[in-house]
C-alpha cells in the first residue's frame, strides 16, 4: 500500500511540529508528514504535488490553501467563523492532537475514502497472543502483564488490553481516559467500517507499549459476549500491526475458557501458600475436566511474591 502524503500548513512553526510529531506516534499509520510554516511558504505546484489530506491553519490566506491539491482538506478553525472553501472540514485547533487525527479519520471513514486509507494490514492473522490470568486474585497480575507488555515493546509492536471487571483508574491507567474498550465495542455493535483503522485512535501510549483503557463499568463488561470478544481479537489480528497481542484477564468475563484456548502463551501469577496453590489446583482440575489438556499445555506459572 502507497504512503499517504499528509500536508501541515501552518505559519505556526511549533505547533504545525507538535501536531506532525503526534500524528508519527501512530506506528500503525503509514504516514508520510511534511510540514509548511512561514519559513517555508511557497508550496510547488507541478502535477506531482498531491496530498491525500492537508490540514490548513487559518493564518494561512484561503487562495494560497486552495492551490494544494488534495483529497481531503481540514481547516484547524480556531473561532468557526473564518472564512472557509466548501470542500473544507472544520476541526478546532486548539485540541489533543489525537482527537485532531481522530476527527481526520472519522471524516475518511464516513466519506468511503477509508478503504485506501493507510491502515498497514501486516497482521495477517499473525499476531502472537498471550493470556495473563490466573485464579488468585490480588498479587499484582496487572502490573505483571503491563511490564510484560512494555518489555516486549521494546523491539516490537504490542498491544494491551485489560478485559478486568475491575480495571483500575488512578492506578495504572489515566483516571479520565478519553476512549475505553466501551467506544471499540460500540462501532462493533454498530458495525462500522474499518474497525482495525478506528482502533488505532483509540489507542493510547504507556511508554512504548500501545493499550486500550479498560471499561469503566464492570457491567458493561460482563454484557460483552464470548463472540464479540472473539470477534475483536480477529480484527486485531487481520487489520492491525502487532506483532504481540496481551489479553489481561479475570474469571468475570464471558467465554473465558474461549478466550484461552486461542492464545499461544497464558501466562499465570502464582504465589506460595496453602489457599493459593488450592485454587491453582481447583482451575487445572476443571480445564481437565472440560478436556482442554491443550490450555494447559500453554500455561506458564509466574512466580509473584506475596502482598
């Protein structure tokens, strides 16, 4: 798939560069950002000279915006009430920049330009998905598989999601995300196009490991079925570019047993002690039990120290 040639024309030199800088954070984005101040003005216009979207800020008069040759044209408004081309979509300027891209790729969506999008398909059904769960509650599961995760971030790309009845914000996680696993489960429900390309907007950093913020309402989790999970973890894998999926687990959510006999890996915290070792013990008896040997096969027991 080509490179998607993206346009920042600002006279704003700093922000036309904290924008540009935002949207590259995007590793499963095949951009190409090329940036326009007032250092810089003069834009060619040969034939070559096409972009797929321009972003335009208003210090930049409308004629000059109007000589780029684009498919889709944004307008960083910083009032509403510039004066603005029909083929222009507002999007205010002084915002996160992941909303500013997410906006971007809403409007390319709704207008069927997505398909040419520059989503990389790389997964190809590839990606290496690991379980974190394990039947002992309390013993820093969590922060396990969160260090697990930005571990292997290191060298590749990873993404985590926390699928918890609990999932903990003001601790690990932002106390106001501004989307959940809530938004991703929605456009399934409403089954919106390109679900792997709106994913990626969702998506936010720790360090270098990418993460969907876990729900904030333990019953929506419980209400997400085996088959809509199932189904996500599918889309990842088909339309996304991680090469390493982490599923952090708990016993409240639907299709567990489903869930685990996908994953290559389960990694499961345990810790020394009588009760511990007896729910260790109670969990392989029942995966026995619904012959699922190969669940077991898969499980590799994390020694935790005691809290």
């Amino acid at each position: 798939m080509n490179t998607r040639r993206i346009l920042i024309f600002d006279l704003e030199e700093g922000y036309a560069n904290a924008l540009s800088a935002c949207f590259q954070k995007k590793k499963e984005l095949n951009l190409q950002i090329e940036i326009k101040t007032e250092k810089e003005k003069t834009i060619r216009k040969d034939n070559n000279e096409s972009y797929y979207a321009v972003f335009s800020g208003t210090s930049v008069p409308l004629h000059e915006r109007m000589e780029i040759s684009a498919k889709f044209r944004f307008l960083l408004t910083e009032t509403g009430n510039e004066a603005m081309d029909e083929t222009e979509v507002p999007i205010f300027k002084f915002q996160a920049g992941e909303k500013i891209l997410r906006e971007f790729i809403h409007e390319c969506c709704e207008s069927g330009g997505a398909d040419e999008l520059f989503l990389r398909l790389s997964g190809k059904g590839q990606t290496n998905i690991i379980g974190v769960f394990s039947p002992i509650g309390r013993i820093g599961k969590t922060g396990y598989a969160l260090k697990l995760g930005e571990d292997l971030a290191k060298n590749e790309q990873v993404l985590y999601l926390n699928m918890e009845l609990f999932g903990g914000y003001g601790g690990h996680f932002h106390e106001s995300p501004e989307n959940t696993l809530a938004d991703v489960f929605y456009c399934l429900r409403q089954e919106k196009q390109n679900i792997g390309l709106r994913i990626a907007t969702f998506v936010s950093q720790k360090n270098s490991l990418n993460y969907l913020a876990p729900m904030t309402v333990s019953k929506d989790v419980k209400e997400v079925k085996a088959a809509e999970w199932l189904k996500l973890i599918r889309i990842i894998m088909e339309e996304c570019s991680y090469q390493s999926l982490i599923l952090d687990m708990s016993e409240g959510i639907d299709g567990l047993y489903e869930i685990l006999k996908i994953c290559k890996e389960i990694h499961m915290p345990v810790i020394n002690g009588e009760y511990a070792q007896a729910k260790v013990n109670q969990f392989k008896a029942e995966l026995m039990l619904m012959k699922m040997e190969e669940v077991l096969e898969n499980i590799r027991e994390i020694p935790m120290r005691a809290p």
